[in-house]
C-alpha cells in the first residue's frame, strides 16, 4: 500500500526538521518575505537607479555571461520586487534572456519598499568578495587540465595566461614593480610604480591588487597602466 499524502508531508517535515542547516525554522527565518516563482520577462522592470554600467552584446562581460547561461543555465535567478515588478538583482542576466528570446524564468521575489531595495540593489552589486589569486590560478588549471570550456568563467584566455604566468613572479623591467609578498612585509610591501615608491600594508596591497584587476582584468600591461594612472591623479 502506497503512503498518503498527508504521511509523505509528514516524513518530509521530519526529514527538514532533522537536519540542523537545513530546519524549517532556520529556512522559515533566513527565507522571510522571500519566495521563489516563474515570471514573464515582459512584466519585469528594470531598477532606473541601478549602479552597474549597461553591457551591450560586443562586451566581454555580456559574452562571458551568455556563455555562462548557455553552459550552466540561469543558476543565479533574477530579484524582483513584488510591489512594483522592479528588478532589484540581474540587469545584464535579463538582457541576455531577452536577447535569447527567453519570455519567461525562475526569480526571486521579495517584498520591499524602495529604500530597501535600493539598499540590496547596492549589496548585490558590492558584496562579491576578493579573490586570492593564488587558489584563483589552481582552479582555472585545474579546469583546463579537465578541458573544461572556460568561457563561461568570465576570463578570456589572454587574461588566464597573464594570471597563471604572474602568480609567484614579479613585475620587472620598466613596468612598475610591485614586491613578491612571500619577502618581509612586517614594515609594509614595497611598491614601485615609475619614479615613484611608496609601501603599503599586506592589506592595503590586497585592496589596491584586487580594485585594479577588478576594473582591467589581468593583463600586466593594463594592470601597470592604471597603477600608473591612479598615481598620477594622486599627485
């Protein structure tokens, strides 16, 4: 005889309720005012105060993306406030959905006013962490020694080989030099960018590392260019 309904509810609370990081309660709380659903892309509005530069088709963050949905799906929904329809997390996503000729997908929908909105629409864009290099350039050999299709990473095969052949080298010749970190850095990182030298705390070489290559990938010669460039406007 087959369980009901009513006993497969009950063993699948059970079963949730059973597992600490997973409870119901836990989800109950973490998930408040949260829900997931299907939404027809033509109802969805994108967020006028959305700090992210628009990609067009011809970017390479759009390429990369679209590669990215081609090869894994829409595995990071869209955010969609359900007051107004207004698209809080996902611009670039949805222009790549549309210009596939999606019409609908799966989103998150929360319930906000438009303070807190704007306030996630910020954090989503922010909070995305640093890399550390180093585990950065094991994981992206590691898939190319799986022969795993990179472009849906995000990094172009230029910047892949910049970043494997920098990880443990330092930049010399005419470039700006900036000391390998394995030295001393007990009174700060040497750095030497043109005429000038200056030292920077292990954290402050961190930030400054991670913002540049944020902003102009790996490539050394673009890395040097605006390390020189930021310099320069500090003067």
């Amino acid at each position: 005889m087959l369980p009901t309904e009513n006993v497969l509810n009950r063993q699948r609370k059970a079963e949730c309720e059973s597992t600490p990081l997973f409870s119901c309660k836990n989800l109950q709380k973490r998930s408040k005012g949260v829900e997931t659903k299907i939404v027809k892309l033509s109802e969805i509005k994108p967020a006028p105060y959305n700090p992210r530069v628009e990609l067009t088709a011809k970017d390479q963050e759009y390429k990369a993306l679209d590669a990215s949905i081609e090869e894994h799906g829409l595995v990071l929904p869209l955010i969609v406030n359900l007051r107004d329809n207004c698209l809080i997390g996902g611009h670039q996503r949805l222009s790549v959905l549309l210009a596939e000729g999606e019409t609908e997908t799966n989103a998150v929908v929360v319930d906000m006013d438009e303070a807190q909105a704007k306030a996630l629409c910020i954090a989503l864009n922010k909070l995305d962490g640093d890399w550390d290099y180093g585990k950065l350039a094991e994981l992206l050999q590691d898939l190319i020694e799986e022969q795993e299709n990179l472009a849906s990473t995000g990094f172009t095969q230029k910047d892949i080989d910049e970043l494997l052949g920098e990880i443990g080298d330092e930049l010399d010749g005419d470039e700006p030099e900036l000391k390998d970190k394995k030295e001393d850095t007990t009174d700060g990182i040497k750095c030497l960018v043109g005429e000038f030298s200056f030292k920077l705390t292990e954290v402050e070489f961190e930030d400054l590392m991670a913002d540049v290559r944020e902003k102009v990938g790996f490539t050394q010669e673009l890395v040097c260019e605006e390390l020189r460039r930021r310099m320069f406007d500090e003067i």
